[in-house]
C-alpha cells in the first residue's frame, strides 16, 4: 500500500480501485447485521416465536368453535390432575437419587484419572465417555434386553449369585430404578469429562502447599478439591437437573411410562396430552410448569452454591 | 511403598468396573446382532458373538426400510450440520468481532432461550409446520435448530481470541467484511469449527423427540425413529433390533474414536472458562 488511508474502511475511497479491487458492497457498519441475519431470523421463526406462541396456548382451549381462551382454567385442571402430580413426582423421585449418584462417581472416576500415576488415561476416558454420544433409542434397545424379566443378562447374573430375579421393567419400583441406572449410565463419563478438566485448572501449588503443611490426602480433597471445583460441580449439577428434569427417551423406549404409570415422567406426560390426545392447550400449561420448576431449581443450586462459598 | 501398591490396584479394579459397565452394554449389543434371537434369549445366555449377522439383516430389511432411514438420518445430519455450522460461526463473529446496535439484547435473547427446555417448544412448534405445510419432510427436522443458542455461544468465545490486528490488516488490504470472515475468520477457528460441528452433528444424529412427532409416513423416518417403531411392535426379535441398534450407533462411534480429542473439547469450552 503506498497511499496509507488514515480510516481502514473499505469503501473509503482512497482504498478502492487501489491493489485489489475487491467490491466491498458490506460496510463495517452494516456486516454484522448481514452475518447475524439468518442465525436472527431462524431464532425468532422457529424458536422465539414458539416460546410466545406457547405461552398464550396454555391458556386457550380447543372447543368445536375453535380456540377460547380460558384464563387459567389449564393450570387450576393441573392443579387438580393426579396423573400430573404422579409424573411430577416420578420425575422428582428419579432426579433426587440420579443425579447425586451420577455426579459422586463422576467426581471418583474424574480424581482417580487425575491422578499422576494411572497408565492409559485416553483407554478409560474413551470408554466411560463412549455411552454419551450414542443415541438415547439406541442404548434403550439394548437395555431393553439386558433388562428383560426372564431372559435378561442382568437377572441371570443375579440368578448365579444366588438371588431372586427382579421386574426391572415390569415392576414399578424396578422399573424406576432402571431409569434411574440406564441415564446414569449414559451421562457419567459426560459429567467426568467436565469435572477432570475442573480439576486440570486447579493450580498445584494449592497441593504442595498442602503437603508441606502435612495434609493428608483426604483432608487435601476435602478443602482444596472440593471448593475449588464448586463452580465447576455446580455446572454439571445444573445441566444434569435440567436434563433429568427432561427426562423423554429413555422412558418411551424402556417402559412407555409404565408399568401402569410408574415411570411416566412430566415430558412423557406433556407429550401424551399434546400428541395422543391432541390437548395442545393442556400441554403447553404442562411446558411452562416445567420450564418454572428448571428456573426454580436452577436458582437455589446456585442460591446454595453461593452461600456455602 | 506396599501400601501404593494396594491403592494403586484398588484403583484399577475401580476403573476396569467402570469400563465393563459401560462398555458392557455395547459388547452385549454386539452378541445380540450375530445371533439368533433364540440364543440370546436362552438360558444361560451366549455370551459370544455368533455368525447370524447376515440373516439378521434379511430379517431386519423385512421388517423395517433401514437403508431408507440410515439415509434420511445421513442426509438430514450432514446438510443440518454443515448449514448450522455456518450459520452460527457468523452468528459468532458477529458477537465477537463488531460493536453494533442491538448486540446486547439479541445475544441475552439467546443465552436466555439455552434455559427453555425444549418440549416446551415442541407443540408450536408442530403447529408452526403443520401451517407452513411443511410436516413430513427433512426441512421439518433441519430448520428448527439452525440457529443452535448454544453453538453460537460457542462459537462467539472462541471466535473472541481472532487477533483484531490480523483483521485490521486484511481491510487495509482492501479486503471486503465477507472475504475477511471465509479467509481469516474460519481458517484460523478450524479446531473449534470442529468442536461444534460435531457437537451438532451428534445432536442431530441423535435427535429423537421432534422426528418422532413431525415426520409421519414411514419412508422419512430417522434411524431412532425407526428403530423405536420397531422396539414398539409386539412381538420383539431381538437379533434385528440389536442390529438395527449396532447401525445407528456405528457412525457416531466411527466418529468418536477419530475426533474424540473434539468431542471433549466441546463440551470442556461450555464449562470451564479460561
């Protein structure tokens, strides 16, 4: 460049028609508008309008004159569904137990990686992250076998041991604990994943510190490890909650929510009164009660997280 | 030292029960898709794969049009990849290379937006299609996810550490916005271009809850589609489904095993802040 332009702009005119001529038709000002525009237009089409769209559904009714509203007529008939409380709790009882049993071996299986001495780190990464990218239907075909009553590996196992075989799919309590076993399978590896790279950015100096001043390891867990990976535990806590609280595929594939409605979980229940009764309404006042008890959850785990610091 | 010895080897038998427990399932998998039916389900249970692969096949592509969804699934996940990619490294860029009007309240609309769970989404979205006319097809699957939040989450902080001087440099050179962001923009953001990619692509790959509500006739079915219409029927052979199972994971396993340095670098990016 021999003529130094003292605005780098393309269309100043000292630029153009210099070197490359280049048709610079997008200003600085104006091409980021040109590059958020389809991301822009996609959102507010297919995701922000839904959102509203879903909002004003659940106070509507299908009659035979077509939609009505009805106030909150769909959130005082939830109030009042026992089903709806049933799926609530199921959902409720699943996430309580699997996620702090999914993040406890997660923060195992990380620590014990993290450690100096254990050969082949990428083996054992590979494999307890493996369950994560097959697909939900997939992995719940195969349990579907391994589970069977009277034909399944995992009774047969129990059988050798000595023990009585289990309804992991016919009995209500069985089946909530397949669930329960079946997702944190699936997510372990995910949430270890997650966790060791929290405990790669823990700084060692933190540790030798420590062992100078003679603590042991359990004590050195306990208040460096711990603490100093809480934001990174809360994390995993809370896309855990979110994805138990979502909790779809598993259920229509293993058990269909049954036995009876043992394993009917609260997106299995929205679902069923959007697309097998065609209740748009209903389900859509159903979403939005899901979407207040994320908000809500989300919040005190980091209300909780917080104070504790 | 002997007591590291214990501890070590404790360690290992930790880690060779994790591996079996998780690997496991996919092994079983394996047995169930080369044998019969029959000897899957005997007691005790055959516990190596078998040579009945091929008829189990026959009776899979009797059952279910598999080909057909094996490639709906590749068509619709590859152009939704490539063309959701694209669209939120510009998204990306955008954020984090210009200042304009408007940017703080379109990017929380979209960190916003990662919070709403997506079966909230799921009847107008149905609805939506059902007016377009659009149910039933691959657009139906592709579209509603183009714009992935989260990817151009993604995409904006990596996009952050592009030097603004090489920038700079480009539009002394007369370089237009367009040819700086396809020449220096996305070359230089390859490994996590990758990252995300992959992240969508298995996504999509894996996507069940809408193709089950928005594609109706059995020739657009997606593979998990497919295979849970085929876990539905009454009575069950396991010998195809296990099979059909093995085929619609193979991909994303084939995947896995080469860019899983990838895979984990885009779920550690959404977690862990430099």
């Amino acid at each position: 460049m021999n003529t130094p332009s003292p605005v780098p702009h393309p269309e100043n005119p000292a630029t153009q028609g210099k070197t490359k001529k280049r048709n610079n038709f997008v200003s600085i000002q104006r091409a980021p508008y040109f590059f958020l525009f389809p991301a822009a237009v996609l959102f507010l089409l297919f995701t922000a309008y839904p959102i509203v769209h879903s909002f004003i559904l659940s106070f509507q009714t299908t009659t035979e004159e077509g939609r009505v509203f009805v106030g909150l007529d769909n959130y005082i008939r939830l109030f009042q569904d026992r089903l709806f409380y049933e799926s609530l709790g199921n959902t409720l009882i699943i996430l309580v137990f699997q996620v702090p049993i999914m993040l406890f071996l997660a923060l195992i299986l990380a620590n014990i990686l993290n450690s100096g001495f254990i050969r082949f780190k990428g083996f054992f990464r590979v494999s307890f992250f493996a369950p994560a990218v097959t697909s939900l239907v997939a992995a719940s075909i195969i349990f579907l076998l391994l589970l069977h009553q009277d034909y399944g590996l995992v009774n047969y196992l129990l059988s050798i041991a000595g023990l009585n075989s289990v309804g992991w799919l016919n009995d209500p309590l069985g089946a909530k604990i397949s669930l329960i076993l079946v997702t944190t399978w699936r997510w372990t590896g995910y949430n270890m994943v997650i966790l060791l790279a929290g405990l790669q950015n823990i700084p060692k100096h933190l540790y030798e510190a420590a062992s100078i001043d003679g603590a042991s390891k359990v004590r050195q867990f306990f208040s460096i490890t711990i603490p100093q990976l809480k934001p990174v535990i809360l994390f995993a806590a809370v896309i855990s909650t979110i994805g138990t609280l979502q909790l779809f595929d598993e259920p229509y594939t293993l058990t269909n929510g049954g036995p009876i409605h043992a394993t009917t979980t609260i997106t299995m229940y929205l679902y069923r009164n959007g697309f097998e009764y065609f209740d748009f309404g209903y389900g859509s006042a159903i979403a939005y009660v899901v979407v207040l008890i994320i908000a809500v959850l989300s919040l005190i785990q980091f209300k909780w997280a917080g104070v504790e610091r | 030292m002997r007591n590291s010895v214990i501890q070590k080897t404790i360690l290992y038998i930790i880690l060779a029960m994790g591996v079996i427990l998780t690997v496991g399932p996919f092994y079983w998998m394996i047995v169930g898709a080369t044998n019969p039916s029959g000897e899957t389900l005997r007691i005790p249970p055959r516990l190596i794969p078998g040579s009945y692969l091929m008829e189990n096949l026959n009776h899979l592509f009797a059952s279910v049009d598999i080909w057909r969804s094996f490639l709906n699934s590749a068509f619709i996940t590859i152009t939704y990849t490539f063309l959701a990619v694209l669209i939120s490294a510009a998204a990306g860029y955008a954020f984090a290379k210009y200042q304009f009007r408007g940017k703080e309240i379109l990017f929380s609309a979209f960190l916003i937006s990662m919070m709403i769970p997506y079966q909230a989404l799921v009847i107008p979205q149905f609805e939506l299609f059902s007016t377009l006319g659009l149910l039933d097809s691959y657009s139906a699957i592709i579209l509603p996810q183009l714009a992935y939040p989260f990817a151009i989450f993604l995409m904006r902080q990596n996009m952050q550490s592009i030097p603004d001087s090489l920038i700079e440099a480009a539009r002394v050179d007369g370089a237009g916005e367009f040819f700086i962001f396809f020449r220096i923009g996305i070359p230089t953001m390859l490994p996590a271009i990758t990252a995300v990619s992959i992240f969508l692509f298995t996504h999509q790959w894996n996507n069940f809850l809408w193709p089950l509500v928005a594609l109706i006739s059995e020739e657009q079915y997606t593979l998990p589609v497919a295979l849970a219409t085929l876990a539905g029927q009454r009575s069950i052979d396991y010998g195809q489904l296990m099979l059909g199972a093995s085929i619609s994971i193979l991909p994303i396993f084939i995947l896995f095993l080469f860019l899983q340095r990838y895979f984990i670098a885009g779920i550690i990016s959404g977690a862990v802040k430099e």
